[in-house]
C-alpha cells in the first residue's frame, strides 16, 4: 500500500495491515488538517518506510510530531509517545483512500458541534485509541 502528498514529492510505503482506522476530531489535527475531522491509518514501526525524501517534521505538542510536505504542504502523518512503535498515516494520502474504512472516532468530546453524524461507530474520549 502506497501514499503521496499532493505534488507528489514525498512518497511511502505500508506493508503491513493497518493496526486501526479512526476519526480524530482533535484541535491538532484538524488543525493540522485544516478539516472538521480527520482519519488515519495506524501502522507498526517496521511496516512503513518513506520512499526517497522524507517529509519535514513539526513537534506540535510534548511527544507528538507531525509531518508535511515541505514543497506542497500536505499534511502526511503523525506519532505519538502515548502510542508508541505506530506511525499514522492520514487515509486520505493513501492511494487506495477507499480501501481503509473507519471503525471508531476518537477525542469526540473536541467535536465541532455543527458537525452531524449518524455513521454509528462507537466513540472515544481523548485520542488514544490503544487503550479500553
């Protein structure tokens, strides 16, 4: 599994399955983002590699950095220390975008309020998706 930023100058590559697939609806992502609500794709260290140039990196908050496009700005990825040894990858920067369908929002108590939703996955407070 492949994905790119938009001009395509910064490329990678996913072997593995993808640990989680989740809606963040987080201030720093949609920040990040510039979007309402994100989703990513949660992928072990060891399962993706950057292809060629690897993306800038932004340390956005203690134990989260956040990567981008330097030439395009597309916003790429981003880890955490609270959930370690995982890479996400934003599902819209994948090639297959389709293929990854979403199982649980997370940080839904900073959802904005006009945002409607009736997909009737389960919700999480706070980001952290790894723990019950």
């Amino acid at each position: 599994m492949r994905g790119h930023c938009l001009c395509g100058a910064i490329a990678f590559e996913v072997d593995g399955p993808a640990q989680a697939c989740v809606v963040c609806h987080c201030e720093s992502c949609r920040r990040q983002c510039s979007a309402p609500m994100t989703t990513y794709i949660g992928v072990l260290d060891g399962h993706w590699r950057w292809l060629g140039k690897p993306p800038k990196v932004f340390n956005s908050s203690p134990g989260v950095e956040r990567t981008f496009c330097d030439h395009c700005g597309t916003p790429l990825s981003f880890r955490s220390t609270n959930m370690s040894g995982v890479m996400h990858f934003f599902a819209a920067g994948m090639e297959e975008p389709e293929k990854f369908a979403p199982t649980l929002h997370v940080a839904f108590e900073e959802k904005l309020p006009w945002l409607k939703l009736a997909d009737g996955l389960p919700t999480r407070v706070g980001p952290d998706y790894t723990k019950n």
